[in-house]
C-alpha cells in the first residue's frame, strides 16, 4: 500500500493525539526499505539525463515498474518488510518502553496490509524464503479504492460509536 495510507490506518487505530508524530512515524518505518531501490530509478533517470535523455514524472513511475531491483534492494525491502523485524522491535519495546508497545502494533498492520497488497511478500526473510503473491496496489486500481473505502467507513463507524 502506499505511505499515506499506511500513515492514515496507523491514525486510525492509534488516535492518541500525543503519540499521533509517532505512529505516523512507525506506520511508514518498514517502507524505509524501499529506499535503495528509490535510489536506483533515480540513479537510472539521472544517467539517461546525462545522455540526452528527458523523461518526465510519468515516465519515471513508468520505469519504477520496469526497472529490475538490485539483490541488496530486495533484501533490504524484505528485512524491513518482515515478521521477524517486527517481533523483534516488539520484544525491544517491552524490555525497555511498555508505554509505547501499542506502536508495535501499527507497525505490524503495515505488514499486514502490505502482504495483500504487494507483488510478493516474504513475510519470515532472512530465515524462509516463503512468499506470498499480492495484487499489486499501483496496478490494480481497486486495491487502492477498496482501502480508501475501508478507511472511510472505520474511521466513520467510529467516530459514531465513540
């Protein structure tokens, strides 16, 4: 899913408003993961500016679908992207800041939410290789829909029952 849902759902389960720069904060932390492979479509648009070449913004997110990732880009996306991350920011959390192990929770509704929502997930990474195949949010335009949905109704159902 994209970065301002994730920060959207982590607002919506978490609604204190003291912690809300936090869990904006753990609810787009695992997408921190993306970032070399961010690095290398962009390494890759500035080589072809370089050339001669001009794309534009369009372009560029068209590339992002076409430009393989880099082995170090997946496994760092995947480490990010993992349970076992998770259990181990979680078990940090409750060695040393109980109050704040509710954040342990929006950053495991990241993962969640991504396993559907992306090409693949290897939900265990580094320890299996297990995956599961998604339906990729950036093609399939219903994923996104069916998500503003979701939020629009649970955040309506519960400002009225709350």
């Amino acid at each position: 899913m994209d970065i301002l849902s994730h920060a959207l759902w982590g607002a919506t389960i978490v609604r204190e408003k003291e912690l809300l720069p936090l869990v904006i904060g753990v609810s787009i932390f695992p997408d921190v993961g993306s970032l070399p492979q961010v690095f290398e479509v962009l390494g890759s648009y500035y080589k072809d500016h370089q050339s001669g070449i001009r794309r534009n913004f369009r372009e560029l997110l068209a590339d992002w679908k076409k430009i393989q990732p880099s082995e170090f880009a997946l496994n760092f996306y995947h480490f990010f992207h993992s349970f076992i991350v998770w259990l181990e920011i979680t078990i940090l959390l409750f060695l040393v800041a109980k109050d704040l192990l509710v954040v342990s929770l929006i950053y495991l509704v990241h993962l969640i939410i991504d396993i559907p929502s992306h090409k693949e997930a290897k939900p265990l990474f580094p320890f299996s290789n297990f995956h599961i195949k998604g339906i990729y949010f950036l093609d399939n335009k219903w994923v996104f829909l069916i998500n503003i949905f979701l939020l629009v109704i649970v955040n309506t159902a519960i400002i009225l029952l709350f």
